[in-house]
C-alpha cells in the first residue's frame, strides 16, 4: 500500500473498525481465545511452544496482509459506487 493508503487502513482499522463490534462479543471471543490458548499452552511442551509462537507469529502476518488487502477492495468499490 502506498503512504496515504496505509494512513487511512491504519486509522481505520485503530478508529472505525471498534464502532462496529460490539464491546460485550469482543470482550466474550477475546476471553475465550485467551483461555484456550492458555489450555493448550498447559498441553505443550517447551519446543512446541516454540513452534506454536512462531505459527502465531505467520498467523498474524497473514491476517493483517488479509485485512490490508479487504480494506483495499473496500475501497477500490467505494471508489466504484461514487
């Protein structure tokens, strides 16, 4: 993404994107998650921890390439509809 565009993903995705979750869900599947993980971490030992960080880790490259790319579709069809 160019200097502008990562801009208005980054404010986006800091700002706006909240106003549309609801406060009670994202708290709830937030809680969830951590609990898991933390049930799963108990289960590994210390080499398959390191692999599930680092899989974390390529994980979270991956959604935020995937959001980065969502948002450019976005608003490659606001774009479209104006």
């Amino acid at each position: 993404m160019n200097g502008p565009m990562q801009v208005l993903f980054q404010y986006t995705s800091e700002q706006l994107v909240r106003s549309f979750l609801s406060p009670t869900q994202e708290r709830l599947f937030g809680r969830r998650l951590d609990a898991l993980e933390e049930s799963l971490l108990g289960t590994m030992t210390d080499a398959q921890k390191d692999l599930w960080d680092q899989w974390r880790g390529a994980e979270t490259d991956y959604d935020l390439l995937y959001e980065q790319a969502l948002f450019q579709a976005a608003f490659a069809l606001a774009r479209e509809l104006g």
